[in-house]
C-alpha cells in the first residue's frame, strides 16, 4: 500500500526538486504584491527558506519570521544567507506562536493545500497581522495540472496509479483562493495566475530530481522495478527534448491576495 502523507524531512533534496520552482513562482508573485520596504513579515510554511530568500533579497523586510513544521526543512533554512535578517522557528500554521496584529504581511508560498484545514490557516495570518496589512499566498494550480510533476502525475493515472496529493488540493482553485480569502474578512481581495517555465539539462535531470519531491518518493517505493522502468518511458515520451536534448517543463500556480481592514 502507498504511503500517503507527504512527508518533508530533506531540505536539501527539496531545494534541488522545488527550490528554483519556488523562485521562479515566487519572483512573479512577489512583484504582483509590490510592497513597500522595511515590514515586518511572517512565512508561514517557509520550509526550507527558498521564498523566505527572496523576501530578503527583493522586499528589504525590517523583520522575517519563518514558521514551519518540519526541523529538518528549518535546519536547511537556517544555513541560508537569508538567515541573517529571518529567524526561521518550529510551529504550526493553523496556531502560530505570535500575538495578535504582530506583523504588516503574512505569505504563504506553495503551502496552503497542506493545510488540514485551510480557513483556519488563513484565519491565523488575519489574527497576527495589524489593520491595512497584506495576507496572500499562492498555491500550484493542483487540479488544474498546474503541478510541475504533472507528466509524471498524468502518466500514473494512465497507469490506473493515483497519485499522492497534498490533503487540500481543492483550495489551489482560484475561485477556493478567493472564497477563502473574502470569507477571513479580507478587503480588496485579488487573484492571479503565475505561469513558469524550468529547463532541465536532459530528461535524466529531470527524472532523478523529480524522483526527489516528497509526493514521488511514497509512488516509488511502492512500484515495482517493471513499473517504475514503464513510467519513465511514458514519461520521457511525453516530454520532447530540443536539439541540445534540453526538456522544458511548464507550471502553474494561483494567487490571491487581500487587505486587512483599517
């Protein structure tokens, strides 16, 4: 029997199977939310640090506190550049461990479908974040093959193989990202979509760090070696390689954003 929690317990690993994705997302979403310099910003679910990177690199934030479960992901982020302004700690994102009104944005990059129950995730950055602040996050488009791994994910359903989801995948919908947001009592509440595209050296590049993500690696271990060998050929014929023998996969994220009231 597959394994079907989603367990993020290398924060290497996850770097070389997300961390550019994030970024590439993160970039667009970033400059989508157009924030002004020197808040004070809370990641909630910031893993291993890569979107928490960027807040530093492109927000020049007075304050960053990242807020994950997994230590092992908060180990990868502490050895980030970015911790010398954030301060990355172990805590839950449907019961943060900040007061009320605390911060001036709260992010969630690529988490919110993690969420068991998602409202109360959203309910949380509300509470921690004071009157004309910014909550918002974005969520790949899971339903809506937006996933990066979708060939991989297409090709297992084709199998009569499901594949292994994060438990709220139907709050990546953007009409899901709106209500959520309107029903938190956000104002001026506004979605997007983000489009990306990775180019991977070869289709081996591709398979071995796609073999990495969390989702994979439960699908793997339960495969037989026939299986796994059949997968790789519907997957690598799906996916056309230029003259260099490069493959360009594409990736689609939702985002929402809103204001809280003054």
């Amino acid at each position: 029997m597959v394994e079907r929690e989603i367990r993020f317990d290398d924060g290497a690993a996850y770097e070389r199977h997300m961390g550019l994705w994030s970024r590439l997302a993160g970039e667009i979403f970033l400059h989508w939310l157009a924030p002004r310099p020197g808040l004070r910003w809370i990641d909630v679910g910031c893993g291993n640090g890569a979107f928490t990177e960027l807040l530093v690199e492109r927000c020049a934030p007075a304050e960053i506190q990242g807020v994950d479960p997994s230590e092992a992901q908060l180990a990868f982020a502490r050895t980030r550049p970015a911790a010398r302004v954030a301060e990355f700690r172990q805590g839950d994102a449907m019961a943060l461990p900040f007061a009320q009104d605390r911060f001036e944005a709260a992010v969630m990059a690529l988490v919110i479908f993690f969420l068991p129950d998602p409202a109360k995730g959203v309910a949380e950055m509300v509470r921690v974040v004071c009157p004309g602040g910014t909550v918002a996050a974005y969520a790949w488009d899971m339903l809506g093959g937006g996933f990066p791994l979708e060939p991989v994910r297409a090709e297992l359903r084709a199998m009569g193989l499901e594949p292994v989801s994060p438990p709220s995948c139907s709050v990546s919908r953007m009409d899901a990202l709106r209500d959520l947001w309107t029903g938190a009592g956000l104002e001026a509440v506004e979605t997007r979509e983000i489009a990306v595209q990775r180019t991977f050296a070869d289709f081996d590049e591709f398979w071995t760090i796609g073999l990495e993500s969390p989702s994979m690696r439960p699908m793997v271990a339960a495969m037989t070696s026939d299986d796994l060998e059949r997968l790789k050929t519907r997957v690598h014929a799906r996916l056309p390689a230029d003259a260099a023998g490069r493959i360009t996969c594409s990736a689609r994220a939702n985002a929402v954003k809103g204001r809280m009231p003054a």
